[in-house]
C-alpha cells in the first residue's frame, strides 16, 4: 500500500490541489478574505489530505485498500467534526498550533459543501492504483518534491487568523487596544487612531478587563456582558443598568456580516477601558469580530468597526453611522434567498395542487435543484459566479417545464384554481425573512420558521384545493 500512497499523493489532480491550496491560503486569502477563499481550501485540502493521511498509515504498517478508505472517512468524519462543534474547531486549532503557530479554526457548517470533495479523491486513489506506474526510486522522487509543498499548503490552511479586537486598556494619556498581533491607541477618546511601534504592548491589556471605573468617580463602574454585544453601567455600585446593546437577533446578522468581510465570527464586548477626559468620561469596548465601540464624553455611543491605522501618524477614524444600531438593515444578500424560497414554493405548491404529470415532476425538480444550489452558493463571490449559469439554467427549464405541465392538465376549473394559491405562497413565504433584514423578527431563527410554515401551508392549501376541485367540490 506503501507504493499506493505514495502515487496517491503524487497524482497530478493532488499535486494542483496542493498547489491551490498553497496558493489561495498565502495569496488570495490576504487579498480576498470570504467565503470564497474558504471554501476553496476545504475543497483544496480534502482532495490531497486523504493521501496524505494514507501515507502515514503505510510508515505504521497499515496498508491495502480499507486503509485508504479509512484514511478518507476519518479524514471526513475529522472534518465534519471540526466544522460542525465548537469544541472540535477549538481542539483543531490548539492541537494546530502547536505545528504551525497560533491558529484561529472556526465552526462553520457551511463548509461542508466541500465534502464532495472526498469522492474526488478516492477516485484519484483508483486512478492511482489501476494505472500504470513508473518504477519506486521516480515514485519516491515525486513525493519527495511534492511533500514540502503539502506540508506548506495544510500548515497554511489555519495560519490567516480572522481580524477581532481582543483587549483594551489605558496607559498614561493613551487608550491602547490590542487587535490580534497589532497594537493601536488613542489619546483624544477614540476620534483619531494610530499605530504602535511592533513589540510595544503593554502589560496591562494582555487580558483584557471586564469591568472598570471612572478613575475620578470610582463608584460609576462599567462592565461587559459576557457572550452579548452589550455593556452595563452602575453609578453606586450596586444596581446595574443596560447602558449599550444590540439585540441577540441583530448580534447574529453582524455575526454573518464579519464571516463575510473576513472578521472573527466571535463577535461579542470581551473588555473596555474607562478614561477621564475634559468634559467627562470615556468608555472603549473591545467587541471582538466587530471592533470597537466608544462612549464619549457627551454619554452618546458610536461603534468604530475596525479603524484603519498608521504606524506613528493619527488618523481620524469616523463611526458606522450615528444611529445605536447601525448596518444592521442591509438586506441586499437576502433578497436572494427570498427569491430563490419563493421558487421553492411556487413548485411544490403547483406539483402537490395539480397533480404528477410529467412536466410537472421534471419542471418542479429542476426549479427546486437550479433554488437551493443558489440558495446554497449564491453568496460565494467567485463560486456564485460559477455555479449561477448553472442554477440559472436549471431554474429557467424548470419553470418553463412547469409552465407547459400547468397548461396541459385537463382540469382547467383545478389549474384556474390552484395556480394563484401557489403564486400567493410564493410571495408569502419569502416575506419574513425579508423583514428579518430590517429588524422584525429580530431572530433569524424565527424568521426561517416564518417562512417554512408560510411555504408548508401554502403546499398544503393547493394541494386540498386541487384534491377538492378534482373530486367536484
């Protein structure tokens, strides 16, 4: 099996996917940080890591073929592990560091697109397997040059850490914030930004306080609501009050906003520092994956994102917007998947109303194949682009297929009938999660249930019609 491993992993396909992979993580990651980017090393990396993990299994003696597939199901189930608990991401990314650094390995279902890419390589193990070889000094030659490219590309996968601001404190005249390996600080209250010279963090911010006082009035404290975007405020000491929040519902949308844009998805108020300023009092907040809030000395709050620094040089840092709670209406990504819900249900509700006729079953399972390969992708920048011919394609025939089967059935009381029940779900069931997008509901959770539950009775109620109209009721 040795020899089979080896030729596994020096496969051309491997070979360009470790290649990809190298290159996406210490290229493309840096300038295009997203979904995109991270769906291609995922892909990338479960191509060649199976040989990899195989050619390992062959050095302890264990060979043949069960040991590649057992080499491709742990590597899956190693992934669907890591990708779906936190605890798995968190176990991944300590064991990871301890290889390649400090790494930063997230939970995300979402990746789990790329299990596909499993099969890719098993089947590039039988090709391996079945075709003619050269001899073992050229095999050993390959892997040779190909193992450092390997242990570059799979060392590069978790060493891009996502930005987040980690800890804040003050120092002299200066609110010093630490965001990931950088350091930068302010001496005005959060107006103008600059950055520290490499090496010069201070002690005091390495972990963050969670709670501090006005240093002129030490019975109005401040602390940070652990796992919450939100900060509390007590001015005897005692009795504590909400003084800035985002709601859980909107917390999640900026959750899915700094996945988006490359931020740590941990977004919640880690520490802050509390500074006396002429006037009155600052309140800095390190918010992790969205940055950091500041209270000025007029009591009004601002969120600051991530301010953009220069080493040496201030420079002026304007907030989000003026609003408490700011970018938190951008619906723009989810007018997408209303659309793409609504062919959902427009096809189930035409194929239950009107029964199974042929066009009907083609024309309702190309619609539902072209909606949820877009539902899935259509946020993937450079895969959406990719895959939106195809889904596009599937959707058009689908609907035409649909369109025909409507128009043939013999019943026309039943189409005349069902036809504006399917079309009313249609446009029912997108709507609350469209109006997720602007604040009600404020879980997103409750807005999917929405609109599963707008789709199902939808369904249902063209399917009944259908049936009643069919029996002559």
């Amino acid at each position: 099996m040795r020899g089979s491993a080896i030729a596994w992993l020096g496969h051309p396909v491997s070979v360009v996917a470790i290649v990809v992979l190298a290159v996406n993580d210490q290229v493309l990651k840096g300038a295009y940080p997203g979904p995109v980017t991270g769906k291609v090393s995922d892909f990338a990396g479960l191509v060649f890591a199976p040989a990899l993990l195989a050619l390992g299994l062959s050095a302890l003696g264990l060979r043949g073929e069960r040991s590649a597939l057992g080499a491709v199901l742990a590597t899956g189930a190693g992934f669907v592990l890591v990708k779906t608990t936190s605890t798995g991401a968190r176990i991944a990314g300590e064991a990871w560091g301890l290889v390649a650094g400090p790494s930063l390995i997230r939970a995300d279902p979402t990746d789990l697109l790329a299990l596909p890419a499993l099969a890719v390589s098993w089947q590039v193990h039988r090709w391996a397997r079945n075709r003619e070889t050269p001899e073992r000094r050229v095999r050993l030659g390959r892997v040779v040059v190909v193992m450092p490219f390997a242990v570059v590309a799979t060392a590069a996968t978790s060493a891009p850490l996502a930005q987040s601001v980690d800890a804040v404190g003050t120092s002299g005249d200066r609110i010093v914030v630490r965001a990931e390996a950088t350091t930068i600080s302010t001496t005005d209250g959060g107006v103008t930004w600059m950055g520290e010279e490499s090496g010069r963090a201070d002690d005091q911010i390495r972990d963050g306080a969670t709670r501090a006082c006005v240093p002129s009035a030490p019975s109005h404290c401040y602390r940070v609501v652990e796992g919450r975007l939100a900060v509390q405020e007590t001015t005897d000491g005692r009795t504590w009050r909400t003084a800035w929040e985002i709601s859980p519902g909107r917390t999640d949308f900026l959750r899915r906003q700094a996945v988006d844009k490359g931020y740590d998805p941990d977004v919640s108020s880690r520490a802050l520092a509390v500074q006396d300023q002429a006037g009155g009092h600052v309140v800095v907040v390190a918010n992790g994956g969205d940055g950091l809030v500041v209270r000025d000395t007029s009591g009004t709050w601002r969120r600051l994102g991530h301010p953009v620094w220069t080493v040496g040089a201030s420079r002026t840092v304007e907030p989000i917007t003026r609003w408490n709670v700011p970018d938190l209406k951008d619906g723009s990504a989810y007018r997408f998947r209303a659309g793409f819900t609504a062919l959902i249900v427009l096809a189930s509700a035409l194929l239950a109303g009107l029964g199974s006729g042929r066009s009907l079953r083609w024309g309702c399972a190309l619609t539902l194949g072209g909606a949820v390969s877009g539902l899935g992708l259509h946020s993937m920048d450079l895969l959406g682009v990719a895959v939106a011919p195809l889904s596009a394609t599937l959707i058009l025939v689908g609907l035409v297929l649909l369109g025909v089967g409507s128009s043939a059935a013999a019943d026309r009381r039943r189409v005349f009938c069902v036809v504006p029940i399917a079309l009313a779900g249609a446009l029912l069931a997108p709507v609350p999660l469209l109006s997720w997008t602007t604040g009600v509901p404020d879980a997103f959770r409750t807005a999917v249930l929405g609109s599963v539950l707008i789709g199902c009775a939808g369904t249902v109620a063209a399917f009944l019609t259908g049936r009643a109209v069919a029996r002559g009721r």
